[in-house]
C-alpha cells in the first residue's frame, strides 16, 4: 500500500487533507516569506493516531512536519515538499488541573491562555506568556522554548514544563521529565524543549502552575529618546530589582498600536517602557518607587500608573497586539528577532536607527527590554520594491546582534530563516555536536528536516566560511 | 591505584589535547572535579583520571549584564564569593562543596530549588569537550537565546559520562536586601499543608523545607516586604513557629543542617530521590517505616514543592541500608544513591528501574561516547 | 472555471475581493480561537486566516472557484468574530461580502442545496408566509403531530435541514404570531425623538412581544414610535448569503418606505437587520439613484440598545430580581460593536446581576440561515454554546437577536426563560414582573 493510502486508513479519511487548494492553507507559518505545500495533512485525534501517522512515515522514508497554531515566525512549522505536516489542533483537552502539585497536564493543541483559564478557579496560572499567547499551543511553546513578556521574572517554557509524552521519529511514545524535576540521568526533556519540533511530536504536557501573586503594580514611563529608554532599563536591572516585565515601545509601534485598539500609550512620545512589579505587596510597593525614580533620574517625561485590572489589561493589549498591528501602519514588514547583553540596550538600539536609515526603510521597535531581547520590526512596501532591502537590514540586524555578544534568536527561533546564519554564531564542531542529539532521537533525519542546521541546499554548497566569534576575538571566548 | 594517569589541564586547548590524548591512548577516563559527588550513581571504571580543579578561573563577568562566564573548575563557593562583592549571586544553594562543572554534570542543587529551580535553570552556554576532543558550545553569555539546542541540558545530570564541561556561563540575581526564616516544628503532613498555605497564599518563600521534623521557609525581598511576610507568615503557621531574621548564626544553623543532612558522613548512605509535591507525607512514613523495620537511623529532608528529597540512612548494615533503598525504589524509582555505606556497593545495585526514556539516553550517549571511554559503568546497569 | 476578462485572477470583474484588503491579513493567527468553526473542526480552512488565504489564491488565480474554496467559505458563519479579534485590522466583513456573490455566480450548488436554499428565501422573508408556516408549526405541536412524527420516526428520516427547521420553531401562543404593534405609539412626556421602528420578518411573527415592549419602553423613554405600514424584509439574509441583488432590491424597496415615515433614528431590535441596514451604503454604493438617500438611511440607523445607551434614562426603573447571562449576538458585538450598552441598561435596572459566560465571543451557531444550511457544525456550537450559558446558572438568558434566541433555546437542557434584554427593561418599567410582562 502506499504510504498515503496507509495514512489514510490509519487515521480515517475525515482526518486527512490532499486536495490540493487546501493543502495550500498549510504551506505556511507566521512567516509568509517560505511557502511549501506539503504532500498531505493529517489531523489525528489522539496521542495513538499521532503515533501511528508517525510510524507510517517512518516505514516509508516520509518527512513529517509538527504543527501547532502556526503562528511561529522562523518558519519552524513549513511543511516539506514530499512529507506530511501533522496538525495538532484537534488534541485540545485540558487533561487535568492539579491545584496541589500544582501542575496541570495539557494536550499539545491547548492554547497557552486556555491553560491558565483552566487554572484561574484555584487561583493558579501558567507563566509563560508569549504575546500570541490566546492563539499559540503548548506544543509549540515547548518546540519553540517560547518566551515572553514576564519571562524576565519567571524564567521560559523550560522552566516551566515538568514532563512531556513525545513520540519519537520511530514512531514509539516516551516520557521525557517526570513528576519532578529530579529524574536521574541527561535532562532530556530540558534538551528536547526548544528543539523546533526536530526531536520528535509532543502529545501532552504536563506545566508547573504558579500561585498569582498578591500585588501587581504596572507603569507606563514615557522617555524623549530611545536610549533614555535604554539607560533607564539597565538602571532598574543594575538596582538589584527583578520586575515581572520590562517592555520597551518606540513611537512607530505605539502609532501602530493606537491604530488598533483602544490606546493609552502617549501618542507622541519617542519611547515608552511598561514595568510591572509583581508578588508580596510591601516588596511591590517599594520597589515601585524605586522603580519611577530611575526612571525620572533616566529623563522620563511622564510616567502613568495604572489605575486597576482593567487599566492595565489595556497596556498589555496594546504591547500584545502591537506585531500585528503594525499592518496597519505598514503594507508588509519582517518581524526581527536577537539578544543583546542587557548593558548595550541603548547602543544597539542606536546602531540599528542608524541602519535603517541608511537603508531608508523604518524600523519599528518593540520588545523584552529586560531580557535585551529586541525585535525590530522591519517596515516596507513589497510594492515600492523595498523587499530585498528590508529583508538585507533584517538579517544584518540579528548578526549585529551576535557581534554584539548575543543572539540571533530570543524567543522565535531559527527554523527556516535563520538557519543559513547559524554558522555566525556557531562552530562547524558546535553544530556537528548538535546534530549528535539530532541522530540520537532521529537517526533517519525525518522529524522536521531542513530547520535549524544550515545544509547545502538550503545555504549553498558551503555554509559560509568561518568566520570568528566576536567573542572569540575579544578573548571572551577561545574556540579551537 | 597508585599507576592511574591523571590528566590536569588548566585551560581548554589543555583538555582538549588530554582527551585526544587519552582517546589514542585508548584509556577509560573518570572525569573528577571536586570529587564530592565522585560516587555517584555507579562505580566507574577507569584507567585514568581527568582532573578539572586547574580549570578553575573567571573567564568574564559583567556586572550589568548579571551574567558570568568561568572555566568549570571552579569552586561554586569561590564564584559565589566574587559576586557577592556586586551584590549578586548565582540563584543555588548547594550542600556540597564542589566546582561549578560538578554542580551541572550531578544536577545537584539546595532547598532555593523551590523558587529557583536547580543548576538547568541557571546555565545559559556551555562549551565541552567531547571523547574525540571535538569542543563544541552552545548557548551563549545572553540570559534569553533559544539558537541551536542547548547542550547544556544533556550535560546536566550526565555524570561524566558524556564529555567534560570546560566553561560553563551563569545567568545571575541580585542579592535580596533582607532575608528571614520560619521554622516551625511539625511532622511531614503538617509541613505540607502550611507550606501550600504559603505558597497558595503568595507569600512567595524563596525556600520551602521539610527537614527532620521542622519545616524551614525562608523569605527574600525589601526589608519591609520580609517583615510585612513574616508577621503573615507566623499568623498562618500558628503557636511553636519561630521567625528568625537575616542570616545570621541561628536561621544559619538551621539550613546547615540542611546541608549536613544532605552531605552524610563516612559510613552513612544518601540518596537523592523526585516525587510529586503531594506525596511528600507519604514518603516521610516510609521512610519511617522502613528505617525502623530495618534498625536503621533514617532522616529525611524535602523540598515538596520541588519533589526534591534527600534521605540519609545511618547506622545498621550495608544490607538493612540495601534493604531500605529497595523500599524506597519501588515507591518512587527516580532515586539516585549519594553516598554509599561501606558495602553496599555489593548488596545493591547502582540504579533501579530505569526512566522510560532510558532507550534515549543510551542513544545520546552513544552518539556523543561511542567507545564508552567517560564515566564508563557510571549508569550500569541502564547502560 | 472560465476566467471573466478584467477580473483577477479566478475572480471576474464585478466587485472580486480587493488586494489591499487580503494584503492587510498578515497571517498572525490572532483570529483563531474566535472562530467557530475553528474551535469545532480545527482545520486551517476552515478558519478566517485559512479562507482569507484560499481567497488570496484564488485572487491570484492559483486556484479555481469551485465546490473546495465555495464550501469553506459557505461554513463561514459571517459571525466576524474574527473581525473583532483581528489586530491588524482586516475587514473580513468586506472579503467576506465580495466573495460569496462571486461563488454564487461560478460555482453552481447542489440540487438539495438548491432546494433548501429556495424554500428557505421563499418563507423567511415573507410575514405572512412566515406565519402560515408558524401557525402550523404551532398546530403541528398542540394537535400532537410533532409527538407522532417524532415517534414513528419521520422526524429522524428528514434531511438534517429539515430536522433543524422543525427543532427550531419555538413555543410560541397562536394569539402572539397575529400581534402587531400599534403605526404609531405617542412619546410619554415630552417627545425626544420620532424613531421608526422596524418590525422584521420572523421577528414579527414569533417575537411580536419583543416588538409590543420595544415600542414601549421607547415610547416611555419620551420616543414617538411610527412602524412604516406596508414594510418588507431588509435583505440581511439574502446579503449574508451572497444573494446580492435581491438584498439590493429589499434595501431599495425599504428605504423607500422609511423615508416616508420621516423619523429621526431608524430603530431594529433584531442585531442581524440592523447591521444589514447599516450597510446599505455599501451596498448601493453604485447605484446613483439610491447612494446618497442609502447613504443617510444607514447612518440613521440604531440598535434599540444603542439608542437607549444615548438617551439619558427617564423612565424610573423598578427593580426585577434575576441573575441574566447576557449573551452576545454576534451581529451586535462584532459587526456593529455594540457590547457594553445592552449590558449596562441591564446592568441600571436595580436588581439584575449580569453574569460572564464562558467562551463569550464565540457564535452560538445561528448566524443567518447558517443552521438551516450547515446544520452539522451550527448543532456543535448551538450545543457548546448552551452549556457554556448553563455553566453560569442564570435565571434568565438575554440576547438582542431573533435567531439567537431560537437558536440557543434549541439547545439548553435547563428550563431557563430566554428574552430580549428590551423585555427585561420593559417589566423594569411597567413595574411588573418579568413572566407577567411577557405574557
Ligand atoms: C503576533 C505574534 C506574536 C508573538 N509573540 C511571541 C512572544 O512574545 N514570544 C515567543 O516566544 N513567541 C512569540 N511568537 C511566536 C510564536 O507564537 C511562538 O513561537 C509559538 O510558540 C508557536 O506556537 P504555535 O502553536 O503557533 O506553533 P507552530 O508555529 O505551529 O509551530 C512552531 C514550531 O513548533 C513545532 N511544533 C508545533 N507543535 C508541536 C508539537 N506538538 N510537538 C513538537 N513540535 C511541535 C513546529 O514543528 C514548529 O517547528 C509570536 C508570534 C506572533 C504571530
Ligand atoms: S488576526 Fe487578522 S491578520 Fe491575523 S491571521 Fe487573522 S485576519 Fe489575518
Ligand atoms: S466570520 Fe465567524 S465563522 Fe467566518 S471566519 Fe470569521 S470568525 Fe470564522
């Protein structure tokens, strides 16, 4: 039989897409720049149909692609011309909410806001909250390690995943973690969280659940420059004080926000930071003022306080809905994703108006501040031609990043885009020694290939010459 | 074992040669950094023994960024000290003095587990050195990077068994400006139970330890924040609690006991062991059980919330210890022996049931040891 | 498919979806969980990012127009859900209404499709057929016909169209299908305004309640209230279907008969009418006859809730004791955006607590004929939709629309009475309670 006919009987023809116009709906992510049409759909129903859909594969040689909502912006989810992308939007289940351990167990399909819904009768939510939280599952935060906003205070996806059931490239389901975080032997589940669904199908989860703190305290500090901004920032995390979040806008992201939804971010103000404090309320409040009066010490021209629960949802609607917003003040646009030492904020920041000027295009920031993760956001008008110019800045923009002694990818990571700049950041051995893990989940290389690791048909014949880390160069690293 | 070569590079281009050395060599390595975790799990064999305590220097450290880079050689104490001068300090608080490499590869950590996590949830790049002396890094000094995979997490826990950590990067936090116990004498229900009053009622303890009869929670944060806690704190806690501010002699005494507890002494056998946060009561009546239907001195200490625990058996033979492990195992299989009483060795065997995913784990070590030269005999009988 | 020179791509010339208005989709996925179809099939197609997608295509003539892309956009419920949810503000509302005609034009449906659709344009638009098929529906229950259909099975053997038609019907007396309001119904006090009031098709049939309490509570709120003798049904179905020029032909004929009435507020009290009726303008944009009086009809028009949100309140209020889960209908919240006035008249009656209802913005399945045409997936959600109500323990369910109300009453396993929050103002201000003031 072939393949897709074993597919098709496996799973029931009422979960399987091969027309073609609808396969099409699935050649891609968030990132519409890679588009590929995938040899067939499949949308199980359960844990089993996953494995089994997994296991005809790997009987057959076919590649097979993990989707969650398809929001990730590197092209993590893009299908493979002749595979299969297995969709996981029909295992939503919350499983269980366990307010004494508290955990819950989750289907890879739950969104990660309907897990801490799921969790907010006990007074319970899950950290993590990447700004497509409503919308994204958990099965790609956990490909992805997926950050956000109140990562600074509380950590990323891996810290907050206790366990993960995972069918593997053979098509055999493991548990990986377990009921705490002391399980004997390699951390593999810390390994597999943040692989790009290259190691293998996650099919429940099980996340650690926070208590919600007892104060939450949020500020809007107008600043009148970016690098006032910038300072300020650096200022707060030298203090000795760990806010929940700190979240940097420049103008053109709050224009693009005030051009979505209700905004209370200053129209005209060149930057805004969001801090918001959170836990035991004494602590909170202290540190609040401590807070605003770096802020002013930095050349803050306004600060706002919010007012209540709902004031402050505002602010965060307008940080969370600020990406797609910029669609309205931009035809098309990259979303830009690096890490810089949170010292060189105001530098970098710099650097890159700079770029874009010489580039005449316009970048909008809008970003984790506190963690010096940046996105710029890379505006230009396809129909004015501006494409190869803005993807240019784009990705020269993350490799300043690396020069700077960061990262090329945050939070959305490498997938597709960016995996041709790997070799800026990497060794040929570091990679080599990554691809080991690869071979030992994978050896066939049918889990979500062409993602991560530059190849030839990818990047060209070569993967770039080498070329030293500017780490290297500064001695703070020495590679051999 | 007088005739056992020992290899003590002092920098990366050192270990790197030691280990293409010792691979021509065709020599099994045991790979020793403070050697106060050298026992666990399995007993390795080895014909020599590569050293790390010469790799032990500062390689960066910027304050601002709250970020620090050393040779993983180090002594975790040393580091600590270094940043405690900046008002800073790497989130952990292990029992044992060793290097910083050692703190990974056990996946050791102390009761700031609660709220920290263990040494997974502080590393942010690694750069190791492979069997064939290939160096590879991943990671990086920025606190946020999700390039590449992180092989860090496969080296925490591996036990010298998969490649030698040579430089390790730290993400860092500000020292609290005032700290405070509660310790209150109960039994492990009762910790239980007050500990998720904590907890639930988000007085956010920084620690939550159920040690030996008293349970320990300790408060970080501003002055007025620790005390507002503390008065909230006693009132849930009830009559017999103690609140002990700062850090001094007396709430220093009681975490100390933490530490010996986890620590053992010659003759005593520790194992380390995961169960869910509930099943803290549960493991405490074993534990009780057991030590007295064996004549064996039990103590136990536990971080619940974490699913962390230590239990110290003292006393009695290596076979009544053999037997309260076995006991121990059946309940709860992710347990790891610490430390083994004299004999032991030969009435138990290093693991128990293996974790489901074991077929991955020997896979992983296959593809980065395989001709099994690091830490060889360290997970038998798992692999 | 033959391609309509001038058109784009396998679209032809007349009104294809424009391309800025696909480019402004950046493909965030931020719609998703807002869409019903969505939540209950999981299938990118069937979702507003995937049928903007397929519309995109289609536009680049990547792919045809043919019974794929026709029913995907078909089991849109046009509920834009996705429209509110969208930050990148992409008018769906708009692909939407420029695609189905174009897909009625190419892509011929089926024979039972055919039927259905037919007798479904053939009854609903038209009062009195309406009531014909009411009252029979009123026999066929009291005379005992539905128990035996029921029990010798016929009911089961009907296409599921049918069954959804027949479930639908609600319990209504024989006495309230011949109810009309009065033409004209003076101001109490001093006259604020002079509102025309529309009196709907299947409304005036099976909620002549809800229209008597309207034009009460309006008249108390010092409104004089004309009901335009001789009005026909506003076309809200036929647009939402795709049927473009009969939704044309009604706007016309309607604004024909309202301007006669020379009212200062056009008032609706089913949401699915009034946002219809606020398009007009769009919908005879090309019609140099009828743009600019279009034009000035639609911006005339209010929802009876968003009318009393504006007048500063008159009449006292006196007290009605209940706990009402206010369920959003869609063509009030997302495409007229109208979501806190219903809430906060209701929430000004002393008395009335008004409850959150879990998965709030999600369509309950009726949507138009859309549970007449898709009776499959309009089932799922109308049951979804119900036990999300019940989960909430409400004494009474209150919504602004007419399809709503049938729709979720068609599912609730609860006895819990179901009304238009205008019902609950008027037993407020009639002072009576609020069975008796439905009665
Ligand atoms: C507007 C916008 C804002 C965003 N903001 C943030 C942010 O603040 N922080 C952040 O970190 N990200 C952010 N993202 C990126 C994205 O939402 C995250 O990467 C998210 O985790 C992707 O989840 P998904 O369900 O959409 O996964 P998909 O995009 O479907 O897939 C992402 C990757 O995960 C793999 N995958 C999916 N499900 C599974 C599974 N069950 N098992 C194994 N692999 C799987 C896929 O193969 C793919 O490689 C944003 C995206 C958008 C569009
Ligand atoms: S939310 Fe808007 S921009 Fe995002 S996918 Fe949906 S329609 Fe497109
Ligand atoms: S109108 Fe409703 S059903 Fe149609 S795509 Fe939008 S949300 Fe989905």
């Amino acid at each position: 039989m072939s393949w897709s006919a074993e597919l098709a009987e496996a799973l029931g023809r009422e979960n399987v897409i091969t027309d073609p116009a609808r396969l099409r709906t699935y050649e891609c992510d968030g990132l519409t720049g890679y588009r590929v049409q995938p040899a067939m759909v499949v949308l199980p129903r359960s844990a089993e149909q996953v494995a089994a859909a997994v296991r005809v594969c790997a009987g057959h040689g076919v590649p097979f692609v993990a989707r969650g909502a398809g929001t990730g912006l590197s092209g993590g989810a893009l299908p493979v011309a002749d595979g299969i992308v297995i969709s996981l939007q029909r295992l939503r289940r919350v499983v269980e909410v366990d307010p004494v351990n508290l955990r819950a167990v989750v289907e890879p399909g739950v969104t990660n806001l309907d897990i801490s819904k799921a969790a907010a009768p006990y007074g319970l939510y899950y950290a993590p909250d990447p700004s497509s939280q409503q919308v994204c599952t958990i099965g790609g935060n956990v490909a992805e390690n997926s950050g956000g906003a109140h990562c600074l205070k509380y950590g990323f996806t891996v810290n907050h995943v206790l366990a993960a059931e995972v069918v593997l490239a053979d098509g055999t389901v493991t548990t990986l973690g377990g009921d705490s975080a002391q399980v004997p032997g390699y951390d593999l589940l810390g390994a597999f969280i943040g692989s790009e669904g290259t190691l293998g199908i996650v099919t429940k989860v099980t996340v650690r659940l926070l208590a919600k703190p007892a104060a939450v305290r949020t500020m809007v500090a107008d600043f009148a420059t970016v690098a006032g901004a910038g300072d300020a920032v650096t200022g707060i995390i030298a203090a000795g004080i760990v806010p929940a979040a700190v979240e940097m806008l420049d103008n053109l992201a709050i224009q693009a926000v005030a051009a979505s939804t209700e905004s209370v971010y200053t129209p005209d103000t060149v930057a805004a930071l969001v801090v918001e404090l959170d836990g035991p309320p004494d602590d909170v409040a202290e540190q609040f003022d401590e807070v605003q009066e770096i802020c002013r010490q930095h050349g803050s021209t306004k600060i706002m306080l919010a007012r209540d629960a709902d004031h402050r949802a505002l602010i965060w609607k307008g940080r969370k809905a600020a990406f797609a917003a910029v669609g309205r003040i931009s035809p098309n646009y990259f979303v830009q994703d690096g890490v810089v030492p949170r010292g060189r904020l105001a530098e970098v920041l710099g650097r890159i108006a700079a770029m874009a000027d010489d580039a005449g295009v316009r970048v909008a920031n809008v970003f984790h501040a506190g963690d010096g993760n940046l996105h710029p956001l890379v505006l230009y008008s396809e129909a004015e031609g501006q494409h190869d110019r803005a993807e240019r800045l784009s990705t020269q923009i993350a490799e300043l990043c690396v020069e700077l002694g960061g990262s090329l990818s945050g939070e959305h990571g490498i997938g597709a885009d960016k995996a041709c700049s790997m070799p800026r950041m990497f060794g040929e051995d570091d990679l080599a020694t990554m691809l080991r893990l690869r071979t030992a989940f994978d050896p066939d290389g049918l889990c979500n290939p062409g993602k991560v690791f530059p190849t030839p048909r990818l990047c060209g014949e070569r993967p770039g010459p080498y070329r030293p880390h500017p780490l290297e160069e500064a001695g703070v690293i020495e590679r051999l | 074992m007088s005739t056992v070569t020992t290899y003590r590079p002092a920098a990366l281009a050192e270990l790197r040669d030691a280990l293409v050395d010792s691979a021509r060599a065709g020599e099994r390595l045991a790979i020793a950094g403070g050697g106060s975790a050298a026992a666990w799990g399995g007993a390795p064999r080895y014909d020599a023994v590569l050293d790390t305590t010469a790799m032990s220097g500062l390689i960066a450290y910027n304050p601002t960024d709250m970020t620090v880079a050393v040779q993983a050689g180090m002594p975790f104490a040393a580091l600590q000290e270094t940043l405690a001068g900046n008002g800073q300090w790497v989130a952990l608080d292990p029992a044992r003095a060793g290097t910083v490499g050692g703190l990974v590869a056990t996946a050791d950590a102390g009761p700031v587990r609660h709220a920290f996590g263990t040494s997974r949830d502080c590393v942010i790049g690694v750069t190791v050195v492979l069997a064939d002396g290939t160096v590879a890094r991943s990671g990086g000094h920025v606190i946020k990077n999700v390039a590449g995979y992180d092989l860090a997490k496969v080296f925490h826990g591996s036990l010298g068994t998969l490649g030698v950590l040579a430089e390790v990067v730290l993400r860092l936090h500000p020292r609290p400006a005032a700290t405070a116990t509660l310790a209150v004498p109960c039994d492990a229900a009762a910790a239980f139970d007050l500990g998720g009053r904590l907890v639930h009622g988000s007085l956010e303890p920084v620690a939550v330890e159920w040690c030996d009869g008293t349970l320990l929670a300790r408060f970080d944060g501003t002055a007025g924040g620790v005390e507002d806690r503390g008065r909230r704190a006693m009132a849930l806690a009830g009559a017999g609690a103690e609140w002990l501010p700062g850090d001094d002699h007396r709430a220093g005494a009681r975490w100390s006991a933490v530490a010996d507890l986890v620590r053992g002494a010659d003759g005593d056998t520790v194992v380390r062991l995961g169960a869910a946060p509930d099943r803290a009561p549960s493991l405490a009546a074993l534990v009780d059980r057991e030590a007295r239907a064996h004549a064996v001195d039990a103590a136990l200490t536990s971080s619940p919330f974490a699913g962390a625990h230590t239990v110290r058996l003292r006393g009695a033979t290596a076979a009544a210890h053999a037997a309260v492990v076995i006991a121990l195992r059946t309940e709860f299989p992710a347990t790891t022996v610490c430390r083994w009483a004299d004999g032991l060795h030969d009435e138990l065997p290093a693991w128990g049931e293996p974790p489901p995913a074991v077929a991955v784990l020997r896979a992983v070590k296959r593809a980065f040891d395989p001709d099994d030269r690091l830490g060889s005999g360290r997970f038998a009988p798992w692999f | 498919m033959v391609l309509t020179p001038g058109g784009s791509g396998s679209f032809d010339a007349h009104h294809p979806p424009r391309r800025e208005l696909l480019d402004d989709c950046v493909h965030c996925g931020f719609c998703l969980p807002s869409c019903p179809t969505y939540a209950v099939d999981g299938e990118e197609m069937d979702s507003p990012r995937g049928r903007i997608y397929l519309m995109d295509l289609a536009e680049r003539g990547e792919i045809p127009l043919d019974r794929t892309i026709a029913g995907h956009i078909d089991s849109c419920l046009g509920c834009l859900a996705c429209v509110t949810a969208c930050p990148s503000g992409v008018q769906y509302d708009l692909l939407l209404e420029a695609t189905r005609p174009q897909l009625e034009r190419h892509v011929p449906r089926t024979r039972r499709e055919r039927l259905v659709r037919r007798a479904i344009f053939a009854v609903f638009p038209y009062p009195a057929r309406m009531r014909a098929a009411a009252l029979f529906g009123v026999l066929y229950r009291r005379l005992g016909l539905r128990a035996l259909a029921h029990r010798l099975g016929i009911v089961a053997r009907l296409p599921a169209e049918l069954r959804a038609a027949e479930d639908l019907l609600p319990p209504v007396p024989v006495r309230s299908l011949f109810r009309r309001p009065a033409p004209l119904v003076p101001a109490a006090g001093e006259r604020r305004l002079r509102v025309a009031m529309l009196e709907g098709c299947a409304q005036r049939v099976l909620f002549g309640d809800v229209n008597a309490a309207t034009a009460r509570v309006l008249a108390a709120e010092g409104c004089e209230v004309v009901v335009p003798q001789g009005q026909r049904c506003c076309g809200a179905l036929n647009l939402h279907a795709g049927l473009e020029d009969d939704a044309a032909a009604r706007a016309r004929r309607l604004i024909d008969t309202f301007e006669q009435a020379e009212a200062d507020v056009v008032v609706v009290n089913v949401a699915g009418c009034g946002s219809s009726m606020k398009e007009y303008d769009r919908l005879l944009a090309d019609d140099p006859a009828y743009a600019d009086r279009a034009a000035r009809f639609a911006a005339s028009v209010r929802d009876v809730n968003e009318l009393l949100a504006e007048l500063e309140p008159r009449a006292p209020r006196h007290p009605v004791q209940a706990k009402v889960a206010y369920h959003d209908a869609c063509h009030l919240a997302n495409a007229q955006r109208i979501r806190t006035q219903p809430r906060d008249l209701l929430r000004a009656v002393p008395g009335i607590e008004v409850t959150d209802i879990p998965e709030a913005d999600i369509c309950c399945g009726s949507a138009g004929i859309y549970n007449l045409v898709q009776p499959a997936t309009a089932e799922e959600l109308g049951r979804r939709k119900a036990a999300n109500i019940e989960s909430a323990a409400p004494d009474v369910i209150a919504t602004a629309n007419a399809g709503c109300l049938l729709q979720v009453r068609r599912f609730l396993t609860a006895d819990i009475p179901l009304v238009h929050p205008i019902e609950i103002l008027d037993a407020s201000i009639r002072g009576v309670p609020l069975e008796k003031a439905r009665r």
